[in-house]
C-alpha cells in the first residue's frame, strides 16, 4: 500500500461518521469501522451485503430508493433517516452522492452521523 493510501485508510477507518460505498445493486464495496460496529459485523464480513441483509425490507425499501434516486440524477442527497440495526435503532443524518470508478459505474458513497442509538 502506497503512503498516500494508507493515510486515506487511516482518515476512513478513525472518523466516527458512518462512511461507505456501494455498487451498482446496492452491495457494500467499501465500509468503515463505525459502519460494521453499528451493522454488528466486521468490515470484511459487511463488504458484500445489501441493507436488505442488515435492516427489515421497509426500510430497506425506502434506502433502497434512496440510492436509485442518486443513481437517476447523478445529483448528491442529504436526508434523515431512522434504521433498525443489530446494534439497535439509529437516526442518521446521511449524506450520499454519486461516485464514478472503473468497474463500478453506478457507485455511490455515503457519509452519516448518528444523532441518536
């Protein structure tokens, strides 16, 4: 790993905001810390998951809808939003916005912070 990579890595994984990517179906590419703390997992093992694997299908649904609409338009989105995870009930104040990288067309990025658990 390069200097640069490392140093990013750091930032990713010691920021106490939520931060994640996901691809073009909703699958988990990359995850913080914080994020697998309140999904009751590892990063390794909530890499490769959909929030439908993490959170009843009503409020998948409405993530879910969420993530196409940034994918539509290309444009970034702020919300709140209240989530039933392993770790308990959350409220987040998310921010997501389109992300282009080879292989991942249709990529989004997320940054939240919980309000409240």
């Amino acid at each position: 790993m390069t200097h640069q990579a490392d140093l990013l890595t750091s930032f990713f994984d010691n920021a106490d905001a939520v931060m994640y990517m996901k691809d073009g179906q909703g699958h988990f590419i990359m995850v913080n810390r914080r994020a697998a703390e309140l999904a009751g997992l590892s990063q390794e093992e909530l890499v490769g998951k959909t929030s439908y694997d993490l959170v009843p299908k009503d409020e998948a649904d409405r993530v879910s809808a969420v993530d196409q609409k940034v994918r539509e338009t290309r444009a970034p989105l702020n919300f709140k939003d209240k989530l039933t995870l392993p770790s308990g009930e959350v409220t987040l104040l998310d921010h997501k916005f389109p992300v282009s990288i080879d292989g991942y067309p249709n990529a989004i990025g997320g940054i939240a912070i919980v309000i409240s658990e």
